[in-house]
C-alpha cells in the first residue's frame, strides 16, 4: 500500500532532477567559452583519462599494485616463521639468481642494521613489521613505502649508482621513531659479491 503511495513521489523527484540538469547544461552551453579555452579542456579531459587507462590496464592486465596489502604475515610470530627467521634476514640470492632482500622492522631499528647490495640490478626488498606501523624511506630513491603489521610490502628497485644511503622510518611509531634507521650500501656491480650464508644478526656493521 505504501509503496504504491511512493511510486509517484520517485518519479516526480526524478523528473524534477533530470529537467534540472537540462537547464544546467542548457546554461552551459550558453557560456561563452573561448576557442583556445575549449582546446585545453579538451585537451586536460585526454589527459586524464589517459593516465585513469593506464592506471587501469595495470592493475587489471599487469597486476600492477600498491606495494602493501597484497602478502599477509603473522607479525606476532616473525621469528618462527621461516622467511623472516633472524638467519634468513639481509641480502641473498635466490636458485634463478634474483637478489632478495628481507628486512624487518621494530621499534626502533631495520633489522639488519647494514646490508650492502650490488649497483645497477635489479633488487627484490620484502619488508614486514614486527610490531606497528613502519614506513621506509631511501632519500634520493624511489624506495618509500608504509610497512603495515601484517602485511609484506615488496618492492623491485633499482639503484644506478653507488653510494652510502640512510635507511628512514617515515611513519611515527613511538617516542624513538626519530632515531629508527639503517645502513644501505651500494657496491659497484663487479665489486659486489653475494653473501655465502647471510652474515646478517642486526647490529655490527663494521668491515
Ligand atoms: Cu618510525
């Protein structure tokens, strides 16, 4: 009974919406736009939807997506797990010979605190958390990422060049975040060797 009572209201209210947005565009194309104007709105206009195409033909076609929320971990039991196992952590290289890099993060260090990659190859970080929110970040690198608890965060990179880089939290995880950071050093390709075993326990970091 009600329902039969409200069919008519919808209508008029779409109605009533449907002859207002005829009056807007009526009212629109009574601007008076420019010619040159035009071109740049129509040229913004391919623009976007150029880069929302690309956006979407990654995701869905490339399986291309944000480095976070995609691999979930037990954070509370890092140490059981056999990837993130304090052994298993740092730099190494894999049977198809791709450079892995697992680190993790806790208040208020990278664990380990010095690894040493090879220039110019590409490099597969996985980063997790073992307690809250972290984030990492590589000045003068495109290595920026929030390591959420619960979540692997792998990122592939490449650095061109070698060098000396400071490895930052730059997420605020407590009274000690400002002194959260580590050492990345970027050997020239030829002078890099892999790490026989991981040499890395978090903490030396003397030659
Ligand atoms: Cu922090």
């Amino acid at each position: 009974m009600q329902t039969e009572l409200l069919k008519p209201k919808y209508k008029q209210v779409l109605r009533d919406f449907y002859a207002q947005l005829r009056d807007f565009y009526t009212q629109l194309r009574a601007i008076r736009v420019d010619q040159l104007e035009r071109k740049w709105i129509a040229i913004s206009m391919l623009v976007i939807g150029l880069f929302v195409g690309i956006i979407t033909i990654d995701a869905f076609f490339h399986g291309v997506n944000p480095p976070s929320k995609v691999e979930t971990i037990d954070s509370a039991s890092l140490h059981l797990n056999k990837e993130f196992a304090e052994d298993n952590l740092g730099v190494q290289v894999d049977a198809k010979g791709n450079v892995i890099i697992r680190m993790v993060a806790g208040r208020y260090s990278f664990f380990p605190k010095h690894i040493e990659v090879p220039a110019e190859t590409p490099l597969t970080f996985r980063w997790v958390s073992m307690d809250v929110l972290h984030g990492v970040h590589i000045p003068m690198t495109n290595m920026s990422s929030m390591i959420v608890p619960g979540y692997v965060a792998e990122i592939t990179t490449t650095f061109p060049k070698p060098g000396e880089y400071p490895v930052l939290c730059n997420e605020y995880c407590g009274l000690g975040h400002n002194h959260m950071w580590s050492n990345l050093s970027v050997i020239a390709k030829e002078v890099w060797s892999a790490p026989v075993k991981s040499p890395a326990k978090g903490g030396s970091n003397n030659e």
